[in-house]
C-alpha cells in the first residue's frame, strides 16, 4: 500500500492497472528512493555520536563558561538577598563582593579545607577573579539595574543555566579525579569532593548569609539537600564507578556526555516545566521501605492509641530553625 501511494503521488499509475511486476517496480525504488546507506546517514551514526561526546568531554571551561559560572552564582546571591539587595550593596559594597567570590569558588574552598590544603588557591588565577568581580558588579551595579534584567530574561537566563550546568559536570568530573590521586583506594573520600565540587555554595551558604549578617541554622545542606546537591552526589558516585571498577563498559567520554545531558536536561526542564526534584518520589519509595516507614506504618495500624515517636516528629521538629520558646517570645 505505502509503494502504492508512493507510485501515485509520483506520477506513476498504480502498478496493477499497468501490470507493473514487484521487480520493476523495485527497480524504480532503487533508483527513487534514498539508498540504505544514505537512509543510515540520516540517522545518528554511532561513531558520530562518540566524536561529539569527545568534543564535549575536551571542551574548554575558560573563559565562556567560567563567565556563565560567575554570573548565575552572583544572581543567586542578589535573589538571596531579596529586596534588601540594592541596599546592602550600596551601605557594604566589600562584604557583597567577599559574599560572591566565597560563593563562586565555594566549592574549591571547600574541597580544598578537607583535603587538607590551602583555601586561599581558589583564588590564585588572576583572570579568573578579575572576570568574577566584573561578573559582580555587572549584577550588582549596572546602570538603572539593567544588567540583571538582561540576564533575567528568560532566554539569557536559559542558556546561562545550561552553561552552568556543563561546568557543574566538569567540576565533579575534576573532583573525582583529583581525589582519586590522592585517596586512590577511598571511594567515599572521591565522592565527597566530587559533591562539593559540584555544589559547594549550597554547603557554604549558611556562612556566607552569615557574612551578610544573617544566621539562619535551617539552611544547613545536609538537613535540606536540593537537587543540585542530589545530583552531584549521584553523578560523582557514576565517575568513581566509571574510573575504578569495570561495572560501567562503556567509553569514558560517553558516560561523561550523559551526565551533562543529565545536568541539562533537568534544568531546563526546571525553568520551563517546574520540576525541581525528580528524586522525591524515588526518595520516598526508598525511605519507606529501608528507613523505618513500613514498620511505623504497622505500629499506627496494630496499635493506634499508642503513638510512637514517628508520630511526634513533626511536632517535635522546630520549624523554620526556631524553637517553640522563641516562638513564644514572639
């Protein structure tokens, strides 16, 4: 039927009132139709696929995404700040600018504090901090504000968000690496750098908010992990697997290309669908049947009228990091 139609809507007479046998008709096929070996090229040649996971995987960092590293991490610091932005910028010009390099390099620090080496050489690349402080005052200080709203906008805001998440990748990837020169027999040890590589600002905000003047104990990343932090975790336990164990069998490049599109992927799919964990549900699920939910849930149900401390956390958690007393006070 579809050689029919195809016979038909080229100028042909259908081939049974013409009496066409099926070997002509072939032979108008091959010479018609796209061969099978261009039909082939058409589609995602496998070595093609691996040559752009290459290029992705030597893709230089500096300076195109280190600049887009800077300035989504100097706007997340301005959304921090809320409406009290324009006011603490201008009263401490020095503390938002200390704020921002300790959030912008957050990660080296910290990496670098449990490896037991020096803090301070997060900032020996001179071009690098000149290129932060310009990102800064960019966000902070441009005429009429006009460059945090370039940057706002949602294309802008877009490709600076995917950018960032490419970075993201490569500081977990470095991480992994480095930790593994270092502790080659502790997986746990190339994971942890791995994840604060790749989320250290999250880990350091409660000091860098206490920078500013504001201490909020809730805000501890441990206690409230975000996505970011998930996913740095889960693609740094990938890398280990990837470079220590022969689990994973497939190119170095390859895996590396898929945690980017990883990385993309869920955060586009955060900006323009709103969907900002897709771990909870699998989180859940895990929780309630190794972490106590299933038998909390047969002491509710065998004996309702004696309440456990599952029941009470909730009450007994304080919310927001105040506790009752103070609550009271207010």
């Amino acid at each position: 039927r579809q050689l029919r139609q195809w016979a038909e809507s080229s100028g042909l007479q259908s081939p049974e009132k013409r009496g066409i046998k099926k070997k002509w008709l072939d032979a108008i096929l091959r010479e018609n139709m796209p061969s099978t070996k261009n039909f082939k090229q058409m589609n995602m040649d496998p070595e093609a696929f691996l040559e752009i996971a290459n290029q992705i995987y030597r893709l230089q960092m500096y300076p195109f995404f280190d600049i887009a590293h800077f300035l989504v991490t100097c706007m997340y610091v301005k959304e921090d700040l809320a409406g009290g932005a324009h006011v603490f910028s201008r009263k401490h010009p020095f503390a938002c600018w200390i704020t921002c390099m300790l959030a912008i390099n957050a990660g080296t620090i910290l990496a670098s504090l449990l490896l037991g080496e020096p803090i301070l050489s997060a900032f020996k690349n001179q071009n690098s901090v000149l290129l932060a402080t310009g990102a800064w005052y960019l966000v902070f200080y441009s005429p009429f504000d006009i460059g945090y709203k370039i940057l706002r906008f949602l294309p802008f805001k877009l490709a600076l968000a995917v950018m960032k998440e490419v970075i993201r990748c490569r500081k977990i990837h470095d991480g992994v690496v480095y930790a593994a020169k270092i502790y080659p027999n502790s997986y746990l040890i190339m994971v942890v750098i791995g994840t604060v590589r790749g989320n250290g600002s999250a880990f350091l905000r409660i000091f860098e908010r206490l920078l500013r003047g504001v201490w909020t104990p809730n805000a501890i990343e441990l206690i409230q992990m975000n996505f970011a932090t998930k996913a740095s975790i889960a693609a740094s336990i990938i890398f280990v697997l990837d470079k220590k164990t022969d689990i994973i069998s497939a190119p170095h490049a390859l895996v590396y290309f898929g945690i980017v599109l990883f990385f993309v992927y869920f955060k586009i799919s955060s900006l323009l669908l709103g969907i900002h964990d897709p771990f909870i549900p699998f989180e859940n699920l895990y929780c309630a049947i190794f972490f106590g939910g299933v038998w909390d849930t047969l002491g509710r149900l065998f004996n309702p009228g004696n309440p456990t401390d599952y029941n009470t956390v909730k009450s007994d958690a304080p919310k927001d990091g105040k506790s009752e007393s103070a609550k009271k006070k207010e």
